[in-house]
C-alpha cells in the first residue's frame, strides 16, 4: 500500500464508519489520480532533472535544506513511499543525486557525507539504461539527537562522491541548512515537479508522552472539577466534562492564541509553518492554531480519546470523539483557548465543519488543502511523536 498521498480521515464523518476505522485513501490507481491533479495545480508536467550522459549533479527534494521533523517522521514510517525505475534508494530521503549512465549496464556508486549531522551514507548498483536520468537517494544516517535539540538554522557541508562505470567523478561540496525542529513541512513540489501533500507530518508534534501533560493532568485533577480521568469508560456527557476540566485548566494557565507561523526561510516550493513542541506552548503561554491544536490533541490522547486534526488553508482546529464508536464528534476551534469557554469554542468548531463537510472528501483541485488527519491512524502508520529535547 502506497501512503504517499496520506488523506487520514475520520471516518464517523466521512463515511459513517468508526472513529477507529480510519480512511486511507492510498493505492496505485489513487495516487496517479492524486499526481495528476497534483500537477495540473502546479501548472507543470513531470519532469527528470536535465543530466548529459556520464554525468551527474546534486538533488534536493525539499531545496538545500534538510529539515530535522521531516526526516524524524519519515524514519519510523511502515510504509516505504514510493520509488519507481528511474527513482532508487531510500523513498523517502530528500537528498541524492541525479545521474545519466553513458553505456547501457553501467556500475555506479554514489556517496553522500556530512559532518555534524549527516554521517555518511553508499549506494552502488547498476543502471541498465543508457541515457535515461536516475535520480538515486542513499540511504543517510543522522544523528537524531542532535536533530532534535536545533532551534535555529544551522549550515552544513554535504560532500557528494559518484562513481560512473568506475570512473570518479570530481567530488562536490554543498552548504545546506539545517533546519530548525519547529519547522514543519506540510506540503513540497518534488525534483519532478510533482506537488507532495505531507500535510500529515504535524501528527509527529502531538506528543501525548510529553511530561508536562502528566502536570497539566494532576493540575486539572486537584481543581476538584472532575474526580477522575475515565475517558470512555464514562457516558459522553462525563467524557465532555473531562475535557471541559481540562480547558478550563489551559485557560487558567495563562495559554492564549499567538498568531506567530513565521518559518526561518521561505521557498516557493515549500509550504512550512513553525509549530511549537507542546512544553514551548506551556511555558511561554502561546499557542497558534496548530500549536492549540497539538496541545490539546496531545491532553485528549492521553486520557484515551480518539482525537483527529482538522486542517484547513491555513489554519486547524481539532475533532474528538466522545465515544469509541465514534457516534458523536464535537470540533473545537482550539485559537479561543484563553478568552473564551468551551461551549463558544465548539460551536465555532462545528460552524467551520459544516461549512466545509463536503471539501475533506473531495478530490477536486480547489479542496486538495482540506483534510482530517486522525492521530491513532498516524500513530499506526508508525508516525511518532517528536521528542522535546528541552523536556524535563
């Protein structure tokens, strides 16, 4: 199964199935679908990078930039992406090379190296045809930690060695910019001009194993509004009241809506929001629509509640389940978390629902940004939640 194209959808909404069952809309016949559309939005055909025979030149799916959230999400991932003939090596790797064989059969080797990030990383085969473009992604070894703990772009030197039909190439060095973790790619156009949605990369920053959801937790317990966290094992009027609690929690806690989304760099071919790890949330009391959003999402998920992220163009609120059967959805518009109660916050969440119900379904163009990402889903696709370095 091909996950390239995610479209994680809640299915008690969609489809009148169980929260639990999640839709995937995945396989070949789906994703060429998806491609097509894909490239007509972005106004391109399909194209290989332009490579004279028995050479080669550097590639960047995501620009000279190597982002640490991307690279974390993707690393614990079942499913394998996509790789075609002319697409070798790791799938999802953004980082390779383009080469154009001069014979047919020819043996190349392919070395990618970095310093304090990237260690290095080999690909050798052969590539039958003469004359075709090969784009080939070794498989690159990180440090992760490392990875986790970048607050602010850092450059790094990439030293690139290939070898064509044993013959060494002159090596070559590129600068590119480590990204902070913050930095969260949601969609990119790739070396092929094809527009990727990756909008499910935000279910890596919600982290209901974050150390501070335990303190929100007990701070929620000993306001004395609720006696206990039973999640479904309650009827749906306690399970609200459970989440009622716990706004009323956030919201004495000083969280209030900051509209900061800023990246450290802007591409055209990358859509990218800086989104808060959930202890920046708590302790600098500010969240964005997407930072509410995995805040809240991480509490929920902890006391057991299915809990999906609602995602439109630019912005996001969220959609839980008051039931395992996913019989009764509420949406809450997450930005109201500081001024407003609970109740205006749902009654905001479903007015922008309804109003766009029939977009999330949809495989119009116009509606390619409108998604509903369920974070058990997520989770069971091996999408993990990002370690806050800083987390104590």
């Amino acid at each position: 199964m091909n996950y390239e194209y995610y479209r994680l959808a809640i299915a008690g909404l969609l489809a009148g199935l169980l929260l639990a069952g999640v839709v995937v809309e995945a396989g070949a016949d789906k994703n060429a679908d998806a491609q097509e559309t894909a490239q007509r939005v972005a106004g391109d055909e399909p194209q290989s990078p332009r490579v004279k025979p028995g050479k080669w030149e550097a590639l960047f799916e995501l620009g000279e930039n190597l982002f640490p959230s991307m690279i974390i999400c993707t690393a614990t991932l079942k499913d394998d992406g996509e790789n075609d003939e002319f697409r070798i090596g790791k799938p999802w790797s953004s980082i390779g090379v383009a080469i154009c064989p001069p014979l047919e059969d020819c043996p190349v080797k392919v070395e990618i190296s970095g310093g304090s990030y990237v260690k290095s990383g080999i690909w050798k085969g052969i590539l039958p045809k003469r004359g075709e473009v090969y784009r080939i992604f070794p498989t690159l070894k990180y440090d992760y930690e490392k990875l986790l703990a970048v607050r602010q772009t850092i450059p790094e030197d990439l030293t690139f060695k290939v070898t064509i039909n044993d013959k060494a190439e002159l090596e070559e060095v590129k600068r590119i910019q480590v990204r902070p973790i913050n930095d969260c790619v949601y969609e990119y156009t790739d070396c092929m001009g094809n527009v990727r949605d990756v909008s499910w990369t935000f279910a890596a920053y919600v982290n209901e194993n974050h150390p501070v959801i335990e303190k929100i937790l007990e701070k929620t317990l000993k306001s004395g509004r609720i006696d206990s966290f039973a999640g479904y094992q309650n009827d749906k009027a306690e399970v609200k009241a459970e989440i009622a609690a716990i706004w009323e929690t956030l919201k004495q806690s000083g969280v209030h809506y900051s509209s900061i989304t800023t990246t450290s760099g802007e591409d055209d071919d990358i859509c990218c929001q800086h989104v808060r790890l959930i202890g920046e949330s708590i302790n600098t009391s500010q969240a964005n629509c997407v930072d509410g959003s995995v805040l809240l999402a991480s509490i929920l998920r902890k006391i057991g509640l299915d809990v999906g992220l609602v995602i439109l163009p630019d912005h996001m609120l969220i959609a839980v389940s008051l039931d395992d059967k996913g019989g009764k959805i509420i949406f809450i518009e997450t930005t109201m978390i500081g001024e407003h109660s609970l109740a205006d916050a749902i009654e905001s969440g479903k007015e922008q629902y309804e109003e766009n119900k029939d977009r999330f379904d949809s495989e119009l163009p116009e509606d390619e940004d409108y998604h509903i990402t369920s974070i058990a889903e997520a989770r069971r696709l091996g999408i993990m939640p990002l370690k806050d370095h800083a987390a104590k």
